[in-house]
C-alpha cells in the first residue's frame, strides 16, 4: 500500500480508503467483515461512513443505522481503532435547530465512538457563512472529539474562503476535500483555480465517484447493463448521447493494452494527480476490493505518454 499525507493534517492516509455508501446495510455481516478484512489486510488504514438515510426499508431508524452499522462491524472485526483513520459528515441538515456538536454526538453515540479522525462539511446553505463553519469546526477540534475536519463538494470560491479565514483567526484549517473526480469529470480538481487553492491551502484531495458510477469499469457499454447497473437504460442513452460510453470504450482499449482493467487504468489516473492523498471505493465483495488496489501495481507504468492519451479523451 502507499500513503500520503492528508493535507495539512499530521495524518498519513492510504492512498485508497473504503466506503459505505450503499454497502454494509444490503449484504450480509460475514460478507461485509470479509469486504473491511481484506482491505485493512493489504493496508488500507482510511474509513469512510455517515449518516445515510435508510434506502432498505427494513431499518430501525430513519437515518443513521448506516452508522449503527459501521461501528458495529468495527467491534465484532476486533481492530485497533488507534491504527484507522475514519472519516465521517457533518450534513448540517437539521441546523440551526441541531447544533453540529450535536450532530456530532449523534453519530459517535451510533458508532460507539469517542471521537472521528476527520469530518467533512456539506456545501454551506444560502443561511450559514463559510467564516462560522470555520470556527465550528475549529471549536469541535478543541473538544477533543475529531481530530481534523474537510469539505465535501464546496465551490472553489468557498474553499478558498475557509482557508483564507482559517489563516486570518488563527483557527484550524480544512485539511481535505473530498470531490467528485474521474477521467470524464475533472474539474474543479484538474481547474487552475482549484489546484491553486490546494497548494496555498495545503488542502488534499480526496477523490470520490472516479469510476463514474461505474461507466469506467466498461460494463455500461454490455446489453445486460441497464438490468444490473446503477443506471437506468434513459440514462445509459444519455451518456451515449453526450460521447461518454465511446470514452469509457476508448479507455478499455488502452487498459487492454496495458494489461489491466478499464477501473484500474481510471483509478490510477486519479492517483497520478500529486494534489490527490486518496481515492475513496465502495465494495460489496472482496475481488472488487482487491482488484481496486491492485491498481497500485500498475501505477509506475502511467508515465507522461499515457496520461497524454487519457487527457486527449
């Protein structure tokens, strides 16, 4: 495994992190200790969960159990809590009626927790300034129950804001941003502004959606797709439409060159990118797991002519 520090965090994360959206709540538990197991096995030491609403329809709770969950897997798989950094968010979803200290609490109280290494803030609404989020998050760290904190999604313009008021007030900056990125959707990561922003910042990205939903592992461009995707077949023509299956093709064919999978030859672009700490996956299966890292055996094979070829897509 390789690690990268997180930014202008103290922390060194792996260079993929393990997510639960949409996972440990529809499969089995032996089935989701295996799918954790195997990662923390070939080093992953960066968790990734929240509170989701219950898609199940099967839950004890409305929203949350996602959480309930998590902590739960964690006990019963016995590991050190010490060796993971996990990651959580703050939604802001019931503010200002729900302080975010309180919403905090809820979910160390769901997890079983005394404290997260990192939680990333939602986008600010029209009513909550960028300057108030700093120093919440600033007030947060000094309880002692997280230790860094992120943005999730913001607009450039807002990032640079939290930095710049972090840097003004002598208060805790973000240490990460985690934002969609992927071979058919760069920006704002790949954005001249973006890239500035991080380096002054000395924020990290953490890349998440870098499969495309999945169109990048090639199985949208099978007749079965539209049956067993996360797509529907009117979104399927869609991306057809806008090129992006005939992109998705056109990266298979250099991964079949290179030896690899269409997601592994995806993963490793995003890997490339040096303002990138780590790639957040999702998985439901172990081969999944272990084909995604896997990717790091490729890495030092992407030099400057195929990235050439990926970015003229």
């Amino acid at each position: 495994m390789e690690f990268r520090r997180l930014g202008n965090s103290g922390i060194d994360v792996s260079a993929f992190s393990l997510g639960s959206w949409l996972t440990y709540e529809f499969i089995a538990e032996k089935d989701a200790l295996a799918v954790i197991s195997r990662a923390l096995e070939l080093g992953v030491n960066f968790l990734d969960d929240a509170r989701y609403d219950d898609r199940t329809g099967t839950a004890p709770m409305k929203t949350g159990y996602s959480e309930v969950i998590f902590g739960r897997l964690l006990r019963q798989g016995g590991w050190n809590r010490t060796d993971l950094v996990i990651a959580n968010k703050l939604w802001y979803e019931f503010y200002p009626e729900e302080s975010p200290e309180a919403e905090l609490d809820g979910s160390l109280s769901r997890l079983q927790m005394d404290y997260l290494d990192l939680v990333y803030c939602a986008p600010p609404s029209a009513s909550l300034a960028v300057a108030d989020i700093v120093r919440q998050m600033d007030a947060l760290i000094k309880t002692g129950k997280l230790s860094y904190w992120g943005i999730l999604n913001w607009p450039v313009a807002q990032i640079e804001e939290a930095g710049r008021v972090a840097a003004t007030e002598g208060l805790h900056p973000p240490c990460a941003a985690q934002l969609a990125y992927s071979l058919l959707a760069r920006s704002p990561v790949e954005d001249e502004p973006a890239r500035k922003i991080f380096n002054t910042t000395g924020i990290a990205v953490v890349a998440s959606y870098s499969l495309y939903g999945g169109l990048l592992s090639g199985k949208y461009n099978r007749s079965e797709a539209t049956t067993q995707g996360r797509f529907g077949a009117g979104a399927v023509e869609s991306m057809r439409q806008q090129k992006l299956l005939e992109k998705a093709n056109q990266v298979a064919g250099l991964a079949r060159e290179m030896g690899c999978t269409p997601a592994q030859l995806a993963l490793a672009y995003c890997l490339k990118n040096d303002q990138v700490a780590s790639v957040l996956f999702g998985a439901t299966k172990v081969l999944q797991v272990e084909e995604n890292i896997r990717t790091l055996e490729i890495l030092p094979r992407i030099n400057q002519e195929v990235m050439a070829r990926l970015h003229s897509l």
